[in-house]
C-alpha cells in the first residue's frame, strides 16, 4: 500500500496513521468523548468513502437524504474492515480508515464504480455507541 498514491482530497498520509496488525491504517482526526465502541457494540456513524484518487463513492448521510448507518461492530458492518478500524473510537471522535483490498470489497468492487480489489479510504464520524450485551 505504500507504493500507492493518494489524492490530497482523500487527506491520507500514511506514515503519519497506525497500521493495525490486520493491515488497516487508522488516524484519529478528533478524539471523542464519548463512550468508546468495541466489538459487539452498536454504532451509528456518518461517513464517507473514497477511492485512493479521489472519488467519492459513497456518503452518509447522503445527498438525497439517505440515512445514516447504524450497525453492531464484528457483525454487520457496511464493509468488513470497518469494524476494526471503527472499534476502540468514542463517540464524537472522527476516525481516518484506509481498508486494504481484503478488508473492503475484495474480488467484488461494489457499491457502483468501485473497481475490484480497490483500497478504500472512510472518514468516519461515530455518533454514538450503545452497549448491545445482555444485561
């Protein structure tokens, strides 16, 4: 992944973000408050998501009014990786991940426009955190 460009858009520097032992680089823009988001927590975040050059491939909230999203970390994230890189973040923080290819969409390349085997670049902001385990 060193050996690819990012757009300045993108705002991706990478030797100044931490590499997780999964390969996912992860940069705090702002640090939270709030309670922190662990595997098995549910989250609701805003997001958007580019590729290395620039493309912004998907937002939310989005343009047309399309939600925000809300998922449980290490079950039903919109892509894989983010629950890695989203897990350890507190509410109100926002989050700079760069998924490698097998950590995103892999041999897929969806949502539309999104090649196989892309790099994804998300700056996340988690809105808020809720405990999901049985009391």
């Amino acid at each position: 992944m060193a050996s690819v460009r990012f757009a300045p858009e993108t705002g991706v520097e990478l030797d100044a973000m931490t590499r997780t032992d999964e390969g996912i680089y992860i940069q705090d823009v702002r640090e939270g408050r709030g309670a922190e988001a662990q595997i098995g927590s549910g989250v609701s975040v805003e997001y958007s998501a580019w590729l290395p050059d620039g493309t912004l491939f998907e937002q939310r909230p989005s343009a047309d009014g399309f939600g925000l999203s809300e998922f449980v970390l290490g079950e039903d994230a919109p892509v894989a990786g983010l629950d890695v890189g989203i897990a350890g973040m507190r509410a109100g923080g926002i989050r700079r991940i760069v998924l490698p290819p097998e950590h995103g969409y892999g041999l897929v390349g969806r949502p539309a426009g999104v090649p196989t085997n892309a790099i994804l670049v998300f700056e996340v902001r988690l809105l808020s955190v809720r405990n999901t385990a049985p009391d």
